[in-house]
C-alpha cells in the first residue's frame, strides 16, 4: 500500500508541477478570466465524452472476450477498464494497467494465457489504429518535432519500442517453442529463490499458459476474425471520443475547435505516452502538449486548456477509477498486488 500511495502521489505531483509552470509561462491578462468563463454545457459534453469511451471500451472488452468463450458481465468490464485506467495513471508507460486488467479477467474464469490474449488484442488493436493515424500526425507537426532535440530523441525511442514490439509479437505468436525456450533460460533465476519442486512446478505453469496464450491468438485469427472486426470498430469509436474532447474544450473557451489538427495531435502525443519516463506519463504529457498545440492555439488559452484537458482525460481516470478500485470491485489486494508488482520491477 505504501509502494501505491508513493507512486500516486509522485505522479500527481508531477502533473501539478508541470501544469503550474505551463500556466505561468502562458499566462496573460485573459488567462484567468478564460478559466472562470468556460462554457459548461461543453465542458459537461466533454466530460461526457469521457464516460462514453469508458464503456466503448468495456464493451470492446466484452467481445474480445466472449470470442474466447468467456462471457464477462457489461457492468463488470466497465469496471475492470476504470480499474485498469487508475492502476495505469500511475506507472510508466501505463503498463500498471495492463497487467491489472489480466489480473481481474481472471476472475472471471480466464486463464492467464486467455486473459493475456485478449489484453493483447486490444492493445494491438489500438497499435493497428494509432498506426494508421499517427503518421499524418508526424507530417502536421514534423517542424515542431524536427526543432525540438527532446521531441526527435523521443521519437527515435519510440520507433525502437514499436520494432522491437512488433517483431517481438510476430516471433511469439509464430513460433511459441522458442518462445519456450527463452523462458527456460531464467529457470536459474527461479531456482536460486525457490526450490527444485516450485521452479518445476512454476515452469511447468509459464510453458502451459504460453500454449493457451498461443492458442487464443489462434482462435482471433480464425474463428474470431468477426470478434476482431468489431472490436476495431469499438476501438475507433474509443479514440475518436477520447479525441474530441480536446476540441470540445477549446470551444468552452471560445477558440476554433481545430478538430484536425487537435485530433492528429493527439496521436503523436500518444506515442509518446508509450515511451516510459514518468507514472503516467505526467509532466512528459503536459510540457508536450504544450509545446504542440502551442503551435495553432493561443498563448492565452493554452494554459487553462492544457488544465482543463488534464482534468477530463487523467484526473479522472484517478478518482473515478480509484473509487470503482476500492469501492465497488472491493478487491484492493488485487490491485495493490497488481500496481506494487510492476513498481517493484520498475525499481
């Protein structure tokens, strides 16, 4: 519990942190009173929209999973999202997230080789779609990214992380022996915590759970084509409501809602969340906003903006992911488990 309580509050005081010093360096005679004159019927649309790509993504949840023949209750995959998006708020590259939501699929019958499959396939889903988007992102905004040394290097980073996932994902769903064989590689690291009978046991369990994660990519890729082609159509309704909250925001504060350009921006910034610097992502996130839509927004909105955005996509994931973590799945050994586990690996 202290491990999370450490880490929520290191990313949260870095998002203040970062948003604080882009409010003082946009700062004008109007900056304050933007803030107060926000229209709230759009800031409402645009929290609303937030909600709805929560439960877009519950239902993608749903599907991915019942094309394995596990059917997860609607209600409960919402809630396994929210769960996943607070775990993810606070580690690097979200991947706190990700291992969270594998951890509570498994209360619902999924193995972990099952589980596994259908995070996977959601993750390579949204990777499918950002692909696809993403360059056009990088043509808008090459001058930004070419004129900054911070912008090229992340960017550099990020194509190592995408090829080496990419390969790395071909190999193991083609050939899951060798996948095997790499794994029996740390059976010394194993052996030297645990004894003879538990490494056996425990490796017996990890080549077992890679044939089941096999085999349920199999099924997507045969059986389940119908499965992945909804679950691609969920996944652009996701992005697409996640990304116009932006541009509703601008309108609140009565700017050109740049739906393009905003909605491209985006993309890029994406990938840089990808790239693990920060728990989520905070300070990287802010300063990087900044410094792209400071190049068709005014200086006099962006900081207001850049709060109020921060607010409806990442503040609150945090409460309201936190509250459903807590309160309404009361599993927190779960999650604390989960979340601790990934930041003990990270230290």
């Amino acid at each position: 519990m202290n491990n999370l309580r450490k880490w929520l509050i290191i990313s949260l005081a870095l998002s203040v942190i970062s948003l604080t010093a882009v409010l003082l360096f946009t700062m004008g005679s109007n900056t304050v009173s933007s803030l107060a004159h926000i229209n709230p019927i759009l800031l409402f649309v645009a929290i609303f929209f937030q909600l709805l790509s929560w439960l877009v993504w519950g239902r993608r949840m749903q599907v991915m999973s019942e094309a394995i023949s596990r059917r997860i209750p609607f209600k409960d995959a919402v809630a396994i999202v929210l769960s996943n998006l607070f775990a993810a708020s606070i580690t690097p590259a979200h991947v706190g997230g990700e291992v969270t939501r594998i951890q509570l699929l498994r209360r619902y019958n999924l193995s972990v080789g099952d589980a596994s499959a259908v995070v996977f396939g959601e993750r390579m889903l949204d990777a499918l779609f950002l692909g696809m988007v993403a360059p056009v992102g990088f043509i808008l905004f090459q001058d930004k990214i070419k004129s900054s040394v911070g912008l090229t290097t992340l960017f550099a980073a990020i194509s190592v992380i995408f090829f080496i996932i990419f390969f790395g994902t071909l190999y193991a769903m083609a050939k899951p022996k060798n996948l095997k064989s790499i794994a029996a590689n740390f059976r010394w690291l194993i052996l030297r915590f645990r004894g003879q009978k538990t490494t056996d046991e425990i490796m017996n369990r990890v080549f077992q759970e890679i044939d089941i994660f096999h085999n349920s990519l199999k099924i997507y890729l045969k059986d389940g084509k119908r499965a992945l082609s909804k679950g691609f159509v969920y996944t652009i309704a996701f992005w697409t409501f996640q990304f116009s909250i932006a541009s509703l925001i601008l309108v609140g504060f009565g700017s050109q809602p740049w739906i393009i350009r905003s909605f491209f921006a985006q993309t890029v910034l994406m990938m840089i969340a990808m790239v693990p610097l920060t728990p989520g992502n905070s300070g990287v996130a802010e300063i990087s906003t900044a410094s792209i839509y400071s190049t068709f927004i005014g200086t006099s909105i962006l900081g207001v903006f850049i709060i109020t955005w921060r607010f409806v996509s990442y503040y609150l994931n945090i409460l309201v992911g936190g509250f459903v973590s807590l309160k309404v799945l009361k599993d927190t050994p779960i999650l604390e488990g989960t979340v601790e586990g990934v930041i003990d690996e990270i230290e």
